[in-house]
C-alpha cells in the first residue's frame, strides 16, 4: 500500500479567485536579461591583453581580458501559462478562467508547490486562452498569463477533493448555419493582444494593456455521406456552446472548409473567426 504521508516532488495546484485549477503543466515565472555593451573598449574584446579593458593583440599570452565590462539588468517580465483540464465540484473551473480572458480582467494566481514554497503572481492578466475538446476525451484549457509582480507565499493545505472530469458527452454545440450533430471536435482561441507597459525608475511593468481581442477557432465534422460542407454565405452567425454549468454563444463568421484528399474517413474543419461582440455584452 502506498504512504499517503509521502511528499510528491511537484504538485500542480493552481488558485485564481478562490477556484481551484488540478494544472497538467504550470510554467509562469519570472525572467530578465542581462545587457552587453560589446563594443564600448574594442571591436574585438574577445582576445586576451595584458590591461584591464585593453585590446589585445595576437602575440600576448597567459593574459586573460575582462569580458563584458559594461551590462545592465533588462526589464522584467512575469509570463507563462497553466494547462488544466476543466472539472466539476459543486461547480466547473471553466467560467471563473474564460470571463478573465472574456473581459481582460485582472487577477492573482498562487501557484501551489509541495517541495517548493509557493509562488503569487500579483496583477495578472490572460493575454491568451485556448480551449480544445475532441470526442471521447476530456476538455482541455490552456492559458498564457502575464503578471506585473511576484511574491513568495506558503504552501497552506493541500488540495485534496474529488473533482470530476468534465469529458464530451457534456459538451453540447448548436448553429442555425451549419449541422454539428457529427461534431468530432471543437477548439477556440481567445487573444487579448496585451501589451507590457514600462516606465521610467522601475524594470517592473507599469501597466497592463489589453489590445484588440481576437477569436479564431474550428469545428471538425464527421462528414460519413461524402458531401462537401461550405459555410452559407449570410454574413455572421452564432454558434452556441454548453460546456456543463457553462454556456456562452459566439458570434462569428464561418470560412469555406478544405477538402481532404486522403484516403480515410472524411472529416470537414469548419474554421470561424469572431466578429463584432464575439461573446456578447
């Protein structure tokens, strides 16, 4: 029987506004580069030479030059992303996360470590959301974050609660333009576009801007009488999609699909791009 007191060497665990994300993957931290001036002393600084910051010649030896003499620390950035698949307790993870990309909304996330103290980016916002569910597996979402700041916190109780994984027969999609009875698979992109402010007598970001939002996605059709779907050209439409306790309509325009030249059951993709108020008000 294995020891329920053993300490696993990472625990994925990430909480946004009180929810609680079970991550396949958690890779948000912090970066900064450091600066070279090469060209401040010589053209070629790279030769060993008998004085500090002279430029040496090919016949000295036994000498070695001082390297990047002039540097600076670059800006610092706090970006990543958590991949989690959605899950049900009570209530499903996804609606907190998706109006967070919906709106561009600001947040924290404490990433929660078990050999590790724990980690609070402070100020975050979802540049980028990705949701892709495929038939017969489970709902898979991916975010990519950026913060403003970091700060080390505790660990507290581990999460230990049963969560059920929401998987495709509670998933549902409906549109007046196409027929999505057959849907084999369905993926959604949701790009805020943010773009990282930096000011004077700080290398910590200023602000946080959220750009101009764009939706892509698909949806593949299993298409078993071997007739070619295109998309009605009638301007916009609504493709409705329920995802448990989550629902949301998105209002969009369908693109031609291609026609596959393989030598296998025919699946169309139906590509849509997001117009207008893509989620509503």
């Amino acid at each position: 029987m294995a020891n329920s007191l053993a300490n696993p060497g990472y625990l994925g665990i990430a909480v946004i506004n009180g929810t609680v994300f079970r991550c396949t993957d958690m890779s948000l931290a912090p970066s900064q580069d450091i600066v070279f001036y090469d060209h401040t002393v010589g053209l070629k600084d790279v030769v060993p030479a008998k004085g500090d910051g002279t430029k040496g010649a090919s016949n000295e030896s036994e000498f070695i030059n001082k390297q990047k003499i002039i540097w600076r620390g670059s800006t610092i950035s706090y970006t990543g992303s958590i991949s989690f698949p959605v899950t049900f307790y009570g209530t499903s993870n996804l609606p907190v996360i998706f109006d967070l990309a919906k709106y561009g909304n600001s947040f924290d996330i404490s990433l929660k470590y078990n050999c590790l103290a724990g980690r609070t980016f402070l100020g975050c916002k979802i540049n980028s959301l990705s949701l892709n569910i495929t038939a017969g597996d489970i709902v898979t979402v991916t975010a990519n974050v950026i913060g403003m700041d970091v700060e080390e916190s505790g660990t507290e109780i581990l999460f230990q609660d049963s969560q059920k994984l929401v998987t495709w027969d509670q998933v549902a999609l409906s549109s007046k333009s196409i027929d999505v009875s057959e849907a084999q698979s369905f993926s959604m992109e949701i790009n805020n576009n943010i773009k990282t402010i930096y000011t004077h007598n700080n290398l910590k970001p200023r602000e946080l801007r959220v750009g101009m939002q764009e939706v892509h996605g698909s949806i593949t059709l299993y298409n078993k009488h071997g007739s070619i779907i295109l998309p009605e050209d009638g301007g916009d439409t609504t493709i409705g999609l329920i995802i448990s306790d989550f629902s949301t309509d998105i209002n969009c325009v369908l693109q031609p699909s291609a026609i596959s030249g393989a030598i296998s059951s025919i699946f169309s993709v139906i590509p849509f791009t997001g117009v207008d108020k893509v989620f509503g008000g």
